[in-house]
C-alpha cells in the first residue's frame, strides 16, 4: 500500500510505534512467502511470559529451524493451491462468504478517504489480511494523507480488521499445512484480541 509523497510524518508513542511493528510483521509474512531475510528477522524475536510473548517466542524458534523452500511451499499450500488453498484470507470471504463483496467495496472507499492506494504490481484485492495490516500499521504512524488518531485507528480496526481478523488467524493457527504460519496465527490472534480490548477502553 501506499500513500500521498507530500504527507507530514507526526511523532507517535513508544507504543503505538510497538503497535504499527506488529501489524507491519503480519502484515509481511501474509502478503508473501518469508524470503532468508524475513526468516533472520524474525528468529531475532523474543517476547514474555504474556499469551502473545509465549506465542512471538514460538514463532521465533520455529522461524530459526526453517529454509525460505520449506516456507514457500507452506505458503503456497495455505493460501494459493492447486485452484485454492487452504484459506481464503479475505474480509469478504470471512464475512459473507464469497469474494469482493460489500466489505472490499466499504474499505476502498475507506482507502480513498485516508488517501491510501494500491500499489500497481498487486494482483490480489485489497482487502486481503496482509494488506489490511500494513494499512493497519500505516494509520497508526501517520503514513497516510488523514490523520491516523485513535478515533480513525479503531473505526478502522472495527470496520475492517476487527470484524473478521481473530477468527482467520484461529483458522491459520490450526490449519492442516500451517507450520511457521500456525505458529504466525497464534501471534496475530493474540494480538487481535489485545488490540479489540484496547479499543474498547479508550
């Protein structure tokens, strides 16, 4: 995804920039199959004695053991196939069941009103989970032409992550072919389910 060249960078807090890392390492690993460098990135990792600490702690150890092959054949199993894969890691499936339905017409109109475009080599529409979270990441730091308050971030989060998101990535968890990505599942359910609780406070 990208934004606007002329928008103006706003400082952001030590934990929304946590936040806009965390969506944007999601973000990475659905969007495409792990390359050696994501894999170093990622066994560098380490969390807590928290549920999504135990889970980015996992993640890490299995990331270490695996080979950018191994993971592009998961990848391809998951989400690609022969005719399909596994999951269909689309707002729209989840939701209604069938592909660019109304929730992939809702978020482009949501993307043209944060000043947020797709980038002209995608093929995939543009509510796939991956790009949802890079957008996520994105409205937290600023990167795009409207302001990314809290009020945006979870009308946004609500609208389009939040509605869909903890279920796929309890299905990524537990899927048959998933492997570094049952183990990327249990981050970002985790995950979800911190940031639902967070919006639902402020």
């Amino acid at each position: 995804m990208t934004a606007a060249d002329t928008v103006e960078r706003i400082e952001i807090s030590e934990e929304d920039q946590l936040r806009a890392q965390m969506y944007r390492l999601l973000g990475h690993f659905l969007r495409a199959p792990a390359d050696a460098g994501a894999l170093e990135l990622a066994t560098g990792l380490s969390g807590g004695d928290t549920d999504i600490g135990k889970a980015i702690t996992a993640f890490a150890r299995i990331a270490e053991k695996s080979d950018p092959e191994t993971i592009a054949r998961e990848y391809h199993d998951l989400f690609i196939g022969v005719g399909r894969g596994e999951l269909l890691p689309y707002a729209s499936y989840y939701l209604t069941g069938f592909l660019n339905e109304k929730p992939l017409a809702k978020l482009r109109n949501d993307m043209s009103r944060l000043g947020i475009s797709r980038h002209d080599d995608v093929k995939e529409p543009e509510d796939h989970i991956g790009a949802l979270c890079e957008m996520m990441s994105g409205i937290i730091a600023g990167d795009f032409e409207a302001p990314g308050d809290l009020a945006e971030q979870k009308k946004f989060f609500d609208t389009h992550v939040g509605s869909w998101a903890r279920h796929f990535f309890g299905d990524l968890e537990s899927a048959k072919s998933s492997v570094l990505y049952g183990a990327l599942g249990s981050v970002g359910k985790a995950f979800i389910e911190i940031e639902e609780v967070a919006f639902t406070m402020d």
